[in-house]
C-alpha cells in the first residue's frame, strides 16, 4: 500500500511540473544546446577546467545563445 501512495505522489508531482513547465514555455522554442540526459541534465557537457575555451567551443557550435540544463525535471 505504502508503494502505490509513493508511485501516486510521484506520478502527481512529475505531472504539475510538466504542466508549470508547459505554462512557463508557451510552446515557444529552446536555444540550441548540447543533448541533455534525464535527472543529470547537461552535467557532462560543462567544462571543468578553462572554463572560457569551453563555453567558446560550445558557442561556436550551438551558437551566440545556448541552452546548458544542470537538472531536467
């Protein structure tokens, strides 16, 4: 019983964030960015060290404007 309330309120949850995120886009387009995963987001993409030639690498390929996602809801 415990499992099917936890399922319940995740299944609840997951869905009011996809509604306030729908809410909060309007259908409008996302930057281009490099490929998020689900829960890390883009976590693999950041850069670690020189900063600066990492961000300029990602914007020379996505472009001026970038999406970089730390989670994913």
């Amino acid at each position: 019983m415990f499992s099917a309330i936890a399922i319940s309120l995740l299944v609840i949850f997951y869905l009011r964030r996809f509604a306030l995120w729908q809410k909060r886009t309007r259908g409008r387009p996302l930057p281009p960015g490099p490929r998020s995963f689900p829960l890390i987001g883009n976590m693999f993409s950041m850069p670690i060290s020189r900063i600066w030639l990492g961000y300029r690498e990602l914007c020379s390929k996505y472009g001026e404007r970038i999406l970089l996602v730390i989670t994913k809801p």
